[in-house]
C-alpha cells in the first residue's frame, strides 16, 4: 500500500508514511502542494476498502 500510493502520488520532494496503529497510518509530505493534491483529488481506496483522510496539520495527514 505504502509504495503503490507512493508512485499514485508522484510527491516532489518525498514522503513518509508511518503505521500508527493496525490500518491506522500517518502520511507526511514535505510540500505543500503533494498534500493539497492527495486532499482536493480523493476519493481515495486500497484494496477495495475506502481511506479517510484527515488533515492533521501544515504537513501530515491521518489515514484509516
């Protein structure tokens, strides 16, 4: 999942996604513009199941 979003997204200057819990993730951009991106084109899914987006601040989103 990590790495098929990872090439979906295409981020400029990276991004981190780190397991907070289980299907609970933390996706951290380092530009701004990846993170309007990921927000503004979603509805987003994996595996048939459907991903709730949460901003959590300038950079991070929450993902369950």
């Amino acid at each position: 999942m990590k790495a098929m979003f990872k090439n979906i997204w295409l981020p400029v200057k990276g991004l981190v996604i780190r397991d907070l819990d289980k299907n609970l993730f933390v996706f951290q951009f380092f530009y701004k513009k990846n993170k309007e991106f990921v927000l503004k084109e979603g509805t987003w899914t994996f595996d048939g199941c459907l991903l709730l987006v949460k901003n959590k601040d300038y950079d991070m989103l929450t993902v369950w």
